[in-house]
C-alpha cells in the first residue's frame, strides 16, 4: 500500500471542492447552515474522539466523517493507527506542491478518507474517476483584485475565481471581508449570469448571510481565458454592515493566488486606483421622516442656506487690478463659476462643488472644474455667510492662467446680490449668462469708470470696495485704482 499518492494540483482542488460540496448536502441531511470553517478546522469546543466514536450532533466534517458508516469499517481495522486526529483535515487541506515534482504528495489515511466519504470503494477507484473525467480542469481561472478602500484610504486585494465550464458560471470570492479571515468564514460563492457582453456575478455567504455582487465587463470567454489584466466593479456589504461599491482591476494568477508582477507593476495599478478612488460606502437604514436627510457629514445642509443666489466675487493680481467673478449657487447646491481670466475659453463657465468643512473652523469649501471634462481650476475657501450679512471674504488660489503660468493665491471678498441678478442666468438646464446681460456682469478686469458705475448704482458695492482696497492697502499691494 502506497503512503503517498501523487496527485496534480488541479485534481487536488477538485477533491477538497467535492469534499465541500458532500459536507453541504450531509449539513441539509442534518438541517444544519454549512460553515467553511467546520470543514477542515472544528467546531468550537469539538472533542478529541480518542475511540473514533461517531458524536451524537455531528456539525464539523471531521465529525461527520467519524459518523460514516464506510469510513467507520475502516477505522476499526486498526483503532491504534487510524485516528481522526482534530489537525489532520486541516494540514491535508493545507498541502503544496511538492518543490520538486510540482504535485501534490498526498497522505494515502487521509486521500482514504475522502474516497470513502464521497462514496468511492477505495482510493485507487477515486483517483482513476478524477483522472478520466471528462470535465476541462483547465477552465477554472484565478484573479487577484486590487481596489480602493474608503475606510482604511489604501489600495486593498481580495481572491476571485471563475469556474467557466459550467453553466451558469461559479465563482468563488475570498479576502474582502478581511476582518473575519481568521474566522474561516469570509469565503463567498455564487453564480455569474450573462446579458450580452456584461457579466453579473451575485455570491453569498452561508455562514453569515452576506452577500458579495460583482459586474465585470467583458467580451466572449476567449477573453476571460487571454487577457492578463481586466477592470470591473463590485458592491458588498461590509461587516459592520455598510454596502460599500468600488471599482477593481483584475490580476490573473496562478491557482496559488501568486501575482507574477513587478513591484514596479504592482505600482502601477496602485496609483491607478489611487488617484482615481472610484469608492463609497452607503449605512442603509429606514427613517420615519426627511429631517435626519439634513444632517450631512455631521453638519446641517440648511445651514448654508445663506449662500443660495448669486455672489459677485472680487480678487486682485499683482498690479493691483480689480477683477470680476461670480459664483451662481442654487437652491439645491448645483453652483457655476462664470470669469473671465483665463485665455482658455471654454473655462469661462465652470462647474463647483461644495463642501462644508468639519474641522475646528467652519467654511464653505468650493473647487471649481471645466464645464466639460475633468480636472480642477481652482479653490477657494469662504467664511460663513451671516442671515444679516451680504458681504463675506475667503481665499482662492488658481492653478494658473495661461499655460507655465505659476499657481496664483489671492484674497477675495464676495458679496451677495439681490434677486434680480437670478434673471441675468437662463434657467434650469441652460446655465449660460443671457446676452443681454454679459456687458453688465463686466466680468474681468475692471476700469476706473467700472467702479464708479457700479457704486453709483448700488451703495452696497462700496462697502465690497473698500473693504478688498483695505486688505490690499496692508498687504502692500500697489494699486492705481485708489
């Protein structure tokens, strides 16, 4: 009798899948939940069986093994040599290749075992039905996915495989929920559906009831065999109980989960995720009224109410000329910046968004974009409107104005308008300036003449005046506006 059997690596998966699958049915037999860890671990506080006597309420596989009545006759043969020892399913279980023959030398006890519990006479029957099955052992392709995390702000990977030779497609997840590994239970499976080129894969945990989504793109099968690298994105839910979406790049590996990649590779997708963080989490909850949607980031969302309209924004450069802006903000915080001191024209309407700091200090946060494409043109920092204030000042720095310009700072004061300036903007989904109206918004540079127009026609600009010509005043800044 041989106390080794050689056996390639591919079947050796398919022996501890097959054993998974009969544990399951015997766990159903029993009206038990399946647990990934009481397969080759224990179950918590699992007897030692000196006797190899089968338990009352079997729940581990070890433990079921024991109550098999093929596995039982065997046993007794020779109670001295044969002991399901609490280690021995878990080091089988465990076994590398051999660094030599690249296979995997198996115990004959334990490969024994198996063959019993799965139904087969002895091992020699079992290995000669794994080795002639028709079956592709080819098809299963291994992946290791790289993904932003929100929680912990690094690039974090789990495990993911994909078992095309069956219809529909199993897949098996493992490392997201990383927290409880060492609890043996974070191992997700489930089934992929097609819809023509997209891949839906929908997996849960038996164990805990969680459940793990994915949605790859990809073309034929030919694909999923050949390409090295594919992108995806996957939503789960987490183990404090946040549904959290992130995007993914997909790493193919060897069936050790090995990723053959330079560190310098590695990097690479690393800072692809990095700079693009495609990640949120979302804490699900029912609420019995709309007053808990006002709390945003542990701030008030009414309480930047004040900035609803449209704010004429001042700055100045280093000749000390006066330019023009304005901020559009809507009532529902969709906002548009609208200047005139970039050569690009397509920056002369932007997009904003808002944000409210959370810090020490509280201020309105906004950056501004293209109105098509990406990027960030500007920021800009503003203090807290007052209901009884319509002037306020802040802070903005540009990444320049024309190409190899330097990044520019400068201090602003703003000042709020009264309604009437809400018609100088079309509505709703035009957001442009109405023609009519562009010479007087002046936006840019402004002229002497400019200034005594404006104050002449609202007293309220003086006080916008002086105050930015009081700043530059003790900044030093030469100005012959004065």
């Amino acid at each position: 009798m041989k106390n080794k059997h050689i056996v390639e690596p591919i079947l050796f998966e398919q022996i501890k899948e097959d054993l998974r699958n009969a544990y399951t049915k015997d766990c159903k037999k029993r009206d038990l939940t399946p647990r990934e860890h009481y397969i080759w671990g224990n179950a918590p506080e699992e007897p030692s069986y000196p006797n190899n006597e089968c338990p009352e309420n079997p729940r581990s596989l070890r433990e079921m093994m024991l109550c098999h009545e093929s596995i039982q006759a065997f046993l007794k043969k020779d109670p001295d040599k044969h002991l399901i020892g609490k280690k021995r399913l878990y080091d089988f279980q465990n076994l590398n290749p051999h660094p030599k023959t690249q296979k995997i030398h198996c115990p004959h006890f334990e490969l024994n075992l198996c063959a019993l519990y799965l139904g087969y006479e002895d091992v020699d029957a079992f290995l000669a039905t794994l080795e002639n099955a028709p079956s592709d052992k080819t098809s299963i392709i291994y992946w290791v996915a790289y993904y932003y995390s929100y929680k912990s702000h690094r690039v974090k990977k789990f495990k993911f495989q994909i078992d095309y030779s069956k219809t529909p497609y199993e897949v098996i997840e493992k490392g997201w929920h990383d927290e409880i590994e060492e609890k043996g239970v974070n191992i997700y499976r489930g089934f992929c559906t097609r819809k023509d080129d997209y891949l839906f894969f929908n997996l849960t945990n038996g164990s805990n009831g969680r459940a793990f989504t994915l949605t790859v793109i990809l073309g034929t099968e030919k694909h999923i065999k050949d390409c090295m690298f594919m992108t995806g994105s996957f939503t789960a839910i987490s183990t404090h109980d946040w549904v959290s979406t992130s995007e993914a790049v997909f790493v193919k590996t060897d069936m050790k989960y090995e990723v053959k990649l330079s560190k310098q590779s590695k990097l690479i997708v690393k800072r692809y995720l990095m700079l693009k963080q495609n990640s949120f989490r979302v804490n699900n909850k029912y609420y019995e009224n709309l007053q808990r949607f006002k709390d945003v980031r542990r701030q008030q969302s009414d309480y930047f109410e004040n900035f609803v309209g449209v704010h004429r924004v001042w700055g100045f450069d280093t000749e000390g000329s006066i330019y023009q802006s304005f901020f559009h903000i809507r009532a529902d915080y969709r906002a548009y910046y609208y200047t005139d001191i970039y050569k690009d024209e397509n920056l002369k309407k932007q997009v904003c968004l808002l944000k409210f700091s959370e810090t020490h200090i509280q201020r309105l946060c906004i950056s501004t974009h293209p109105f098509i494409g990406t990027g960030i043109v500007s920021l800009c920092m503003i203090n807290i409107l007052d209901t009884k204030d319509v002037i306020t000042e802040g802070g903005f720095v540009t990444v320049g104005i024309q190409e190899k310009s330097k990044p520019i700072t400068s201090y602003i004061v703003l000042k709020k308008e009264d309604n009437t300036f809400k018609e100088y903007f079309d509505r709703e989904n035009e957001e442009n300036i109405k023609p009519e109206y562009l010479e007087q918004l002046k936006l840019g540079k402004l002229q002497k003449e400019d200034l005594k127009t404006m104050i002449a026609k609202d007293n309220s600009v003086q006080l916008l005046f002086d105050k930015l010509t009081a700043y530059m005043k003790k900044s030093n800044i030469k100005t012959n506006i004065l």
